[in-house]
C-alpha cells in the first residue's frame, strides 16, 4: 500500500470527525477547539434554540391563533395599550427580544400601562383554511376582553391589521401606532413590492400546495435570506467565527437567532389572500378590502395618529406607512410622522430606536391615555 504523503479529505458526512481529529493534528489543538467551538454554535443557532419573549409576562387569555400576553404592573389603570406583533412568519418575539433590548420593556419602563402583545400561533394542518377574519376576529375578542377600547400598536403586518380594526371599529380604537405597516403596498419602491409585483399568484399558489395547504416558515425563511444572500450565506458565518470567544456578542446573537431561525406556518388560504387583496391589489388601500363583513374604509379611522418609519427600510418603504396620513381622515393636527435611521427590524428592536425614539412614542400614548 502506497505511503500517504497529504492529508485525506473526507466528503461523507460520517466521516466528518475524523477528518476534524486529523485536523486537530495538523493545525494545534487551540485551533481545533476554537474550530469546534464554532461548529457547535454554528447548529445552535440555526434551529437549535427555541424562541422565547424576554420579559416575564403572564397571560391574559388563549386563543386559536394567539395567546395574549399581559405585561401590566399590578396597580395598573386608564386604557391598556394593545402591541399587535407582526404575523408575518416570524414569532412575537420582536417585540420583546432581549433583556435590555425590548420594545415592551421600554413601553413599560415609560409608563405605558396596562400593556398587552399579541404572541402568534404558528398554524397546523387544521388551520390552513383560515382567512384575514378569523385573525381580525380574534383580536377584536382581545380588545373586547380588554374592556373594549384600547390603544394600538401595530408592528409592521400587525399594522395593517390594526388599522383595519380601527376602520371596522373605530370606537373601540383611542389611538393608533403604526410601526413600519404597509398601509400603501403600492407606494414607494421596496425590494419587497417589486419581488410581489413580479412573481405571479401561481408561484405563491404552488408554495402553499408544496407545504400541504400551509406557507410553511422555512419556504419564507428561504425567501428573506435571498433577499441579502451574502448576508446570510457568507457574512454571518465569518462574523461568529470571529467572535467565538466573545460571550456578550454570542448571547445577542443567540437571541436574534432564536427569533430569525424558527419561522412560524402561516394557513395557506390567509397567506394567498394577503399576497392578492393586500399587496398586489392594494384593496385596503383603495377601500375595498373587506373585513368581517364590511367594506373597510380607512377614512373611517380619526383617532390620534404616531407613523413610525425607517430611512433605508426595503420591505416597508416610509412611503407605504405615511400614506396612512392621507388615507385615514385623523386631523392633521392629531398625526405625529416620523422617521429614523436603519431598516425595518430595527424599528422594533434597533437599541438607537428603543432608546431614543419609543420613550417619546410611550409619552404621545401617556397624553391620550384617557382619551
């Protein structure tokens, strides 16, 4: 038998830690630990850890597609404040992301209280036919419980949601956040209205017949990362290996990628109804949409108004939130638009927006608060 005189690289997976033993050999056992160190974190983070909301919480009532959270102080009082978290195939988890680093600490630490979020459901096979009213419906039972008045603060796709509970009901709606929604699908010119404008129905169609009448988490998972491919495919691995031995930067990572690693099934049926009537027909927008039997027209939302933008945000341009100014018949005097440097997640867990701009968010609900 010929001598070996280079290492042997070994392609099949179960082969993989002899290779690594070899290679522990070859370049020093530091760097093999460090080596390993990475690739243990490397499966952690990828859907090896479960999401969880920071704060402790407890839980005001369950339903089919959400459990609602009730982060009040015991000797709360006025209107609650109602955070409608996005469902849009991430958890609730945005919202409140990290001790330190969490929309609904900062609420609460400015005084808005009782508080309450909306934690999603992720859907199963028997849900898969659920439409935009089954969801609406549930959040009304939420408000209702809530002694049916509130304030609203709807975080990108739970914008749109609270906006349109505010035209359906608008009695029942004091004041009303809308952080990065798509209230005007149409307007501007985002990544994410071009890639909707240019994919037909049935591309989305045959992705909910793929997943068995679901649009499965990781379909759209799959869909964000390509959004920034070499984000997610190149840069993220250099950055962990880069600080493999920094535990403050690994824990802060370990919690975004509790959030951004474990996607939620959205029902099938729900997910092509807002793809058409939402974003590529622009329905609510026009007045058409219709919710829990009504034609929703945002003319009939005049509660105080907070729009909250972000510069560089590609999937909900600033355009598509300010549009609500002119679409909802609120008086211009009662509308507060503002925008902020960065994207679209940091409108909701960026530490500069926690810390500088939702404290005055929180004071603008604090001056209505008995409204």
């Amino acid at each position: 038998m010929p001598a070996i005189h280079a290492p042997m690289t070994l392609n099949v997976p179960f082969f993989w830690p002899v290779q690594l033993a070899t290679d522990m050999v070859s370049e020093g056992l530091e760097l093999a630990s460090r080596n390993v160190r990475f690739l243990a974190e490397e499966a952690r983070l990828h859907g090896g850890i479960q999401p969880r909301l920071a704060t402790s919480h407890g839980s005001r009532i369950k339903l089919r597609t959400l459990e609602l959270c009730d982060y009040s102080t015991p000797k709360s009082a006025g209107l609650p404040t109602l955070v409608v978290a996005p469902y849009a195939g991430h958890t609730s988890m945005i919202a409140d992301f990290h001790a330190g680093q969490s929309l609904m600490q900062t609420l609460r630490a400015s005084g808005v209280d009782p508080l309450f979020l909306t934690d999603w459901r992720s859907a199963t096979s028997d849900m898969k036919d659920f439409e935009v009213d089954q969801y609406l419906a549930d959040l009304l039972a939420c408000v209702d419980d809530l002694g049916g008045r509130v304030h609203l603060i709807g975080l990108c796709q739970g914008g749109w949601m609270s906006a349109m509970l505010a035209a359906r009901f608008p009695e029942k709606v004091a004041s009303l956040v809308l952080a990065g929604a798509p209230i005007d699908t149409q307007a501007g010119d985002g990544a994410l209205k071009q890639m909707v404008n240019a994919s037909p129905m049935s591309f989305y169609e045959d992705l909910v017949e793929a997943g068995g009448g679901l649009m499965l988490g990781k379909f759209m998972l799959a869909g964000w990362k390509n959004m920034h491919p070499e984000r997610h495919y190149v840069q993220e691995h250099i950055d962990l290996y880069e600080h493999i031995d920094d535990p403050a930067w690994i824990s802060k990572a370990e919690a975004f990628e509790r959030w951004y690693e474990n996607p939620l099934d959205l029902p099938g049926r729900w997910y092509l109804q807002v793809i058409d009537q939402l974003f590529k027909r622009n329905l609510l927008a026009k007045g058409e949409f219709i919710g829990l039997g009504r034609n929703l027209d945002l003319k009939s939302i005049r509660c105080p108004l907070y729009l909250l933008a972000g510069e560089s945000d590609d999937i909900t341009t600033k355009e598509q939130v300010f549009a609500a100014r002119t679409l909802c018949a609120t008086p211009a005097g009662d509308v507060q638009a503002q925008t902020v440097p960065g994207g679209h997640v940091g409108l909701f867990m960026g530490a500069r927006t926690l810390h500088d701009v939702w404290p005055l968010i929180g004071r603008w609900l604090l001056e209505h608060h008995h409204a």
